[in-house]
C-alpha cells in the first residue's frame, strides 16, 4: 500500500484564514499609534474590549487589561509584540476548548 499525499484543497483551509486574521487584527490595532509592530496598552485595550468581549472577562475594567498585559509583557517594555500577545491566545484557546492549562 502507497499512500498518496494529502492535497489540501484551499476552499476547505479555515486554519489559514483565521492565522491571516489574527496577524491582520494585531497590525490594525498596533499600527493606531504609527507602529504596527507593537500594541501600546491603549492598543492592547481597545483590541481586547473588541474583539475578545466574551473570552476576557471585564475586558472594560482597566486593573483586569492592566494584570492581563504584564502578565503577557514578558520584558516589562510597557508594549506587546506578537508573540508576547500570541501567548493569551494560546490561553484564550486552551480555555476555550476546554484542554488543561
């Protein structure tokens, strides 16, 4: 028995989109303050509050954003990079789909 490759068909590819989403999103909401490779806690803010209502709890409460970007701000430069943000959504999805943490 040989196995054939799998071919993907590019209508049926939803991982791909959503990754393309994400970066885009990131981009948008870091770039409000001229530099779309970092969001400023404004930045961090106004993407959680939304486009994560329901995935972060009291995403409006300021001490809640506050906790969430040091917690993520991995060298306390007050911004996140995409990796740094790329970690709550590792959270936000294991969370979500109901893996252990």
């Amino acid at each position: 028995l040989h196995s054939q490759p799998i071919t993907p068909l590019p209508w049926l590819c939803t991982m791909e989109p959503a990754i393309d989403m994400l970066v885009s999103q990131f981009k948008t909401f870091a770039g409000k303050d001229g530099s779309s490779s970092t969001l400023s806690r404004e930045e961090f803010r106004s993407l959680v509050i939304s486009q994560l209502p329901t995935f972060v709890k009291n995403s409006s409460d300021p001490g809640v954003i506050d906790q969430l970007m040091g917690s993520l701000d991995e060298n306390n430069d007050g911004e996140l990079t995409f990796p740094e943000f790329w970690q709550l959504i590792g959270k936000l999805a294991s969370k979500h789909g109901g893996f252990s943490q």
